[in-house]
C-alpha cells in the first residue's frame, strides 16, 4: 500500500477579476486526475491567498488572473510567501499573460503560466511530472 499522499493544490482568484470559468476548469481537471484541490473563491487578496496556501499546508499555488493584474498579482503573493519565509512553494499561473510578461515572471516568481486555449492533459501532466510534495 503506496503512502504517498496527493498533492495538494490551491486554485486562487486574486483582485477583482470576476471572470472563474477557466479557474474551475483547471481545479475540477485537477481533482479529477486525482490532486487535492481548494479552491479559494473570486476576489480574494494575495494576502488570503497565502494564509489558505499556509493553512491548508497546499504544495502548490496555482493563480487565475484575468484582468491584467498579473504582473503585481503573482509578483505579490511571491514576496508575502517570502515575508513567511516559505522558499519552496512553487507558483503557476493562469490567464491573459503577454509571452514578454510571461517570460519575465518566470524568471523572477512563476514556476509556469498557462494561457487560454491551454490542453488540460499538458497542465495535468506538468503537475505530475514538475511539482513535488513540499517536505
């Protein structure tokens, strides 16, 4: 009998963005592959965000914006999981990211981006094959 736990995946929707379809997609995709999922709700701060991810002890935070926010939003849940001293917990994003922001922000913050039209096999299979139980 395998111990291994499924890892645990927030699925957050910060700022004002009201838009979550593709959001629940990607969480009920997740679910049904087998991941644990919580899902925080629309409108929810960075700072909201990051104590779900603590409390619910998730491996991996995977942000939905819309709204063109993305370049504060994920930058921001990056420094307050710093500010908590959490140096593990990779993020991946979702939504209407130019290629020359997408490129900047995984270089400083985001482990992946995906943008509409995105297979949901490739997430899948980017989640099993990138991101690991945190210890």
């Amino acid at each position: 009998m395998s111990t291994t736990r499924p890892l645990r995946i927030l699925v957050g929707k910060p700022g004002l963005d009201g838009h979550d379809r593709g959001a629940k997609v990607v969480a009920r995709a997740l679910r049904d592959a087998g991941f644990e999922v919580i899902y925080t709700g629309l409108h929810q701060s960075p700072e909201s965000i990051v104590r779900t991810a603590l409390d619910e002890d998730v491996d991996c935070i995977c942000l939905s914006v819309l709204s063109g926010a993305h370049n504060y939003l994920f930058r921001k849940v990056s420094e307050l999981l710093k500010k908590q001293g959490v140096k593990d917990m990779p993020l991946v994003g979702g939504g209407i990211v130019p290629d020359e922001d997408k490129t900047k922000l995984k270089k400083e913050c985001m482990l992946e981006i995906f943008t509409p039209g995105t297979n949901l096999e490739t997430i899948i299979k980017f989640f099993r094959e990138k991101v690991k139980p945190r210890k």
